[in-house]
C-alpha cells in the first residue's frame, strides 16, 4: 500500500489476533486510500466479529469509513452481553466445537452441529439462511462475509467455552428440554412407549424418561447425571448474576 498513515489502537482482548509484529499498544498502517476501516482491521488479523464500536477521532464511523491521512482510530471490543437482532437466538458451530454443543443444548440452547465438517461455504451458508450466529475458532471461516453473525471460541477448554458464550449473549436456558444428540425437542415419554429402547437393567431402574421428538433418543436420569447436573447448576448460577 502506498496511500494515507493512519493510527490504530485495540483493546487488550484483541490483542491475540495481531499479526506479528504489530505493537498492540498503537499500530501504524499505511493504507491504499480505498480500502474500507473494516478491510483494514481485518487485514491486521482481527475479524470484524469481535469489533464493537468504532471511533475515528473520538466520532463513531461504520465499518465502511474510508481511512483519512493521520486519522487515529479506536478500535473497541464487542459489548456483553452482545446485542443479536431478530429472535430467537440461535447458534450454529464448527466440526471441532462438539462438546460445547452438547453442554449448549443441555441448556436447552438452540445449537446446531454436525460432527462430520461441510466445509467453509456451507457453513457461512447455513448461518445467514437460518441466522444463526456462527461459533467457531477458525479467524478464517469468521471473515466470510456470508455469515449472518458470527464469534470467536477464545478457549480450547470446553468449560471456558460455555461460560464465555453464556458471559457474551445471555441465551436463555431452559435445562433438559433439547436432545444433545440432536438438538432436538424432548417430551416426556412414559415407560411402556420406550420400554423397547431400553436395557433390561435400565426398564429394572428407572421408571422416569425423556424422548427427543426428532430422533427418538431416550433419556432419563443415569449415571451420569450428577455430571451433567453440576454443569447446568453452573450454568445457571452463572446467568443469574
């Protein structure tokens, strides 16, 4: 580039998507005189998914502002809990983020995931048709312009992960009412009607059941449910504060 210096700043949770060599603290950019404010930021490394407002000599310009000789512009992080318009919320993520839509949907959230990876296209592709915001940690998938709404996975730890989406938009919960195989709805389902899915010791057990209205999956409150419950409990006391 050959056109207009300007002087860029970002906020320290930005920092990560610097490209190296970039001084986080105020980086100076030569710009080619076209490019809008959002190319530029992107081309530092930052998608514009985690980018809130943004301040061109202490005015608010959109993405779209063309970059003037010597402007200094402020780059802010997204406000939580991020605003999402339309309704309801909905999510959809990547191949690599299984355990969080599992823990999502334990939540009863709306999370859509496949384990086999339908590439880039389509994912961008499904997040605007259905709207739904876009979870991931690939930087590259999160600058398709496609995607409908989008946010960067900060943890690879799945814990981090839910609490950091949970911090961000606030869904609300509605613990055991999705099929975390599925995502679909689950029903209340009464023993004789799922009396054939069941393992003798299970039909000897339990007598309290669950099934998902999409697959046919049966739930009910097994060995694992004091793990699972203490991760809604979490969850919940979390939402609360």
């Amino acid at each position: 580039m050959n056109g207009p210096e300007i002087h860029v700043t970002f906020p320290p949770e930005l920092h990560l998507f610097l490209a190296t060599g970039r001084t986080p603290a105020g980086t100076r950019v030569v710009t080619d005189g076209a490019s809008t404010l959002g190319h530029v930021i992107e081309s530092l490394g930052v998608p514009l998914t985690e980018v809130g407002r943004l301040l061109v000599d202490g005015r608010e310009v959109f993405v779209s502002h063309i970059p003037q000789a010597d402007e200094h512009v402020e780059v802010r992080a997204v406000e939580r809990p991020q605003q999402v318009p339309g309704a309801p919320l909905r999510f959809l993520l990547d191949v690599h983020l299984g355990t969080l839509a599992r823990r999502l949907r334990l939540l009863g959230v709306d999370a859509a995931y496949t384990n086999e990876d339908p590439g880039d296209a389509a994912l961008a592709a499904l997040s605007a048709r259905e709207r739904r915001v876009l979870l991931s940690r690939d930087r590259g998938l999160l600058r398709r312009r496609e995607i409908w709404a989008g946010a960067y996975i900060y943890s690879d730890r799945p814990e981090d992960q839910l609490h950091d989406v949970l911090r961000r938009f606030a869904p609300t919960l509605a613990p055991w009412t999705r099929c975390t195989a599925c995502n679909g709805r689950l029903a209340d389902a009464d023993k004789d009607s799922v009396q054939e899915r069941l393992e003798h010791g299970t039909q000897r057990t339990y007598d309290v059941f669950a099934q998902c209205t999409s697959c046919g999956r049966v739930y009910w409150r097994g060995a694992h449910h004091a793990r699972l419950e203490a991760i809604v409990s979490r969850a919940l006391r979390e939402t609360a504060r």
